[in-house]
C-alpha cells in the first residue's frame, strides 16, 4: 500500500512537471465576429476555425509553443484583456489605429485590405457613401467603418456586435447600407442574390496581433514568425484557403504569384451556406449543439446560485442596517442600495472586471461576476428583507426586549425568521431574473448561455430554432427553483396552511 502510494505521487509529481514545462500561448478573438476571421466550425460547434486561427496556429509552431489556449472575448473588451493579462495576444480583425496603439503594442500587420458597401439588390437609389445620408447604415462597433460612415456626416449610423446581423437587417429593409471590411462582404454578401457590393473602395484597413504595452518581447517574436511565414509561402497558403488574397497584400509582401492553393475554407463556407437543410439536418444540428450549450447551462447556474447566495447574505445585513442599524449604518445601506440600483449591472461589471486591476486588485472571470451580479442583486434583496421586516409588528420586537432578551436576540429569533418567511416569494422572482442577467457576463470572457447561443446562431443563422431549444433550457433551470420555493413556501408559512 505504501509503495503504491509512493508511485502515485511520483506518477503526479512528475505529471506536474510535464505541465509546468510546457510553453503555452493564449490568445483571444470574439468568435461571434464570424467568418472568415474566427468562428465556429458548423459541423462541429466545439472546434474554431478561420484564417485567423490558421496564422496564429502557424505562429505558435514556429515559434516552439506546445499548447495553444483558446479565450473567448467580446470584440470590443479584447484590448481591456490584454492589460488584464487573461490571454498574451488578441487576433481579431484588430484594425492598427493611434489610440489602440497607445494603449498595446501592435505586431507588423499580417493582412491589409478596405471597406465595402453593400446595399439591397434591387436599390439603385446608392451609389456611393454620399448617397446614405439621411439614410441608415450598418457596421461593426468600434471599427474603421464606423468612424468613416460618422465622418461623412448626415448618416444615422447602427453599430453591431457581428457582422452578419449587419446584412441580415439590410435584407429586411431596416438599414439601407452596410459599410464593413471586404473579407467580411466577401463572405457574408457576395453570395447572397438579395445584396449587392458596390464596386468601390473605402479607407485601407491594416491588421495587427495585439499584445500587452510591455510584451515588446512577444511582439517581437511574433514579428520574426510573420516575417517567416511570409517568406516560406504558408502565410500565402492560408490566405488563398479562405480567398482573401488581394492586390494590398501583394504589394505589402512583394508576392504577385497565381494561386497555387485551392480555396478550401471559403468554398466549404459557400457550400454550407447556399444549399438547402432540411429538418433532420436542423435537428441534428442541434444534438451536436448540445453539448456546448449544456456547458454553458452549467456555467449559468453555477454564476446565478453563487450570486444569489450573496446577494441574499449582503441583502439581509443591509436590510437590516438600514432599519434597526445607527444613524450612520443607516444612512451607509441607503446610500449603497441607491447607487447600486441606480446604476446599470453593466457598467458594475466593467468597473469591478476592468477597472479593480488598475488598482492592484486582479480577479478571475468567475469571481468577478458573482460579485457583480451579487451586490447588484443584494441591493433588491435588502429592500425585499426591508419589507419584511416592517410587515413584522414593531411590538414583538419591544415585548421580546421587555422579556429579557437583547437587541440581537429578538432580531435573530423573532423578527429575522418571520421576515425572511414573508419574503421568499419576491426572492425567488428575483433568482429568475438574476438567471436572465447572468447573460451580461459574456463581456468579461465567460461563455454562458446565452453567448453560447449567440455564437451558435451566428454560425448557422439560425436564431428562432436555437433561440427557442435555449428559452427552454432557462425555463428548465429555473423551474426547480420556482417548486423549491413554493415548497419552502407552504412549508415555512405562518398559517401552516398551503398556498394554492
């Protein structure tokens, strides 16, 4: 037995080695942009790919990486990320402008190219960027296109978290235009006989791998890796798999040879996208979906339990503080339960994700949104306790006090219960809710439920079919809650007698 023992710790110890020493790189991208950037793989949701993923795996093997880690981040918080250090590079689609270089360190540009505009097919009315004023236009938050559609003044324009959303508002006729990078066109709308791209070219739009400021020794890794996929041809090689070779990115790496590599990746895209599913092939589609929204079903109930259990802890003690408290505990719980309500969940969830590492203080994903999700909620919990207690006459707690008993007592034994038995029902309606809002932790790179449908949706444009398999699955995380609490309920009720 002891011998035994023995080689199970030499076996984990030098398992534990093995891992130390391997050489891990983690990047990250939003994999709701879409193709050809970073997405995921339609015939197997787990797997991503994209030219994007082919470069920066091509990068990590020339330059000795064992292991490549995976992040999942909204577009806009890639470079907030980095200065998190949750991942060592961000390849995005991460256009090299002034103010992003200010704030990272931006690898040599691996691909250059331009804006396009679509417009509907059987619009003639646009022509060129002129033609949308006083009309709407669509394009990707934050990027190039947007600050070229603003500059142009008179346009109403509507910024989108993905692409493909952009294009399928112009089918619909609720934008007029969409102005967005030609890859994205390309593969988006240039198939699509209800669009039209407009043969023209808007801005020069220039790629960089984005590091941390002081990563200049990645950066520069990473450059020599660039340099070298260039010279060999695999950089060349990626780009006609996903046809996106252009007459920019021959000028920028000297290359103006024919294509020797079959456009693999976009035709496979093409191929997906124009034929005809049938309803088994939809319903197979969401047997292999499954398992990436059961794991994001975990991660939402795992979040929502943990804040809640805090939100109802935190709730009670200010409750508590603020009615039976000093002047000064008083006035500390109104002025926390104000503020937090009176500020956006979303914005606390910046400030405590992005903001704390500014001061020293770096949290995990997880922790980070049970604690925003969990004081947001504690401020509605302390006013649902605040009702219970003043439901509980003023009178028990004088007798009890009258009778012996402290303060203290008389709350724990007297008030505190009944109160908490008179509030189970509006906190219950509020773990649902908190159930619904856990959704807003996607922007500081958790995957739940809904980004994964986000992401799913995005990839089979497929919104109503996977948006009603994902309402039901939240429908059956919370409707054990709802019973435990109808249970709680009839069972701690005052009158004994049960609710109907």
């Amino acid at each position: 037995m002891k011998n035994t023992l023995i080689s199970l710790l030499l076996i984990l110890i030098f398992t534990f080695s093995l891992s130390a020493q391997k050489k891990v790189l983690r990047w990250a991208a939003d994999a709701e942009s879409g193709a050809p950037f970073v997405f995921q793989d339609p015939r197997l949701p787990s797997k991503m790919i994209g030219f994007e993923v082919d470069i920066i795996t091509a990068i990590a093997e020339e330059l000795g990486y064992d292991e490549l880690q995976f992040v999942q981040n909204s577009w806009d918080g890639l470079i907030p990320g980095l200065e998190r250090e949750d991942y060592d590079l961000a390849i995005n689609g991460l256009e090299i402008t002034p103010d992003r270089a200010q704030v990272v360190n931006f690898s040599e540009a691996y691909f250059i190219t331009y804006e396009v505009l679509a417009v509907r097919a059987n619009d003639d009315r646009i022509t060129d960027l002129p033609d949308l004023k006083n009309r709407k236009a669509g394009t990707l938050k934050g990027s190039l296109a947007e600050r070229i559609l603003r500059d142009e003044g008179g346009i109403e324009v509507k910024t989108y978290e993905s692409e493909a959303n952009s294009y399928a508002d112009l089918r619909i006729k609720r934008i007029d235009g969409v102005l967005i990078d030609q890859p994205v066109a390309l593969y988006y709308a240039s198939w699509n006989p209800d669009i039209k791209l407009l043969d023209k070219k808007f801005g020069e739009v220039i790629y960089g791998i984005a590091a941390k400021k002081d990563r200049k020794d990645l950066i520069k890794e990473v450059n020599s890796a660039i340099s070298k996929l260039a010279t060999t041809g695999k950089l060349r090689e990626i780009y006609d798999k996903w046809n996106i070779w252009n007459d920019d990115m021959a000028r920028h790496f000297n290359d103006y040879s024919k294509t020797k590599t079959d456009a693999s990746g976009f035709n496979s895209f093409l191929k997906f996208q124009e034929r005809e599913i049938t309803w088994r092939e939809k319903f197979e589609r969401y047997l292999v979906s499954m398992p990436d929204l059961a794991a994001g079903a975990v991660t939402t109930l795992y979040l929502s339990i943990m804040a809640m259990i805090l939100a109802v802890l935190l709730g009670l003690i200010l409750a508590l503080m603020k009615v039976y408290g000093s002047s000064a505990l008083s006035l500390l719980a109104k002025t926390y339960i104000e503020v937090v309500r009176g500020t956006p969940l979303l914005i606390q969830l910046y400030l405590i994700y992005y903001g704390l590492p500014q001061i020293g203080i770096n949290i995990s994903p997880l922790i980070a949104g049970v604690l925003g999700l969990g004081l947001n909620y504690a401020a509605y919990e302390a006013e649902n306790y605040r009702a219970g207690l003043y439901s509980v006459p003023r009178g028990q707690l004088e007798a009890a006090i009258s009778l012996g008993m402290t303060k203290y007592q008389a709350l724990r034994h007297i008030i505190v219960p009944q109160a908490v038995r008179l509030v189970i029902p509006p906190v219950t309606n509020d773990f649902i809710s908190l159930l619904k809002d856990s959704s807003l932790v996607s922007v500081i790179t958790m995957v739940e439920l809904t980004k994964e449908y986000s992401r799913l949706a995005s990839t089979y444009y497929d919104h109503i079919g996977l948006g009603i398999l994902v309402a039901i699955i939240y429908l059956l995380l919370g409707f054990p809650f709802v019973k435990l609490s109808k249970y709680v309920e009839n069972k701690f009720s005052l009158n004994k007698k049960k609710s109907k």
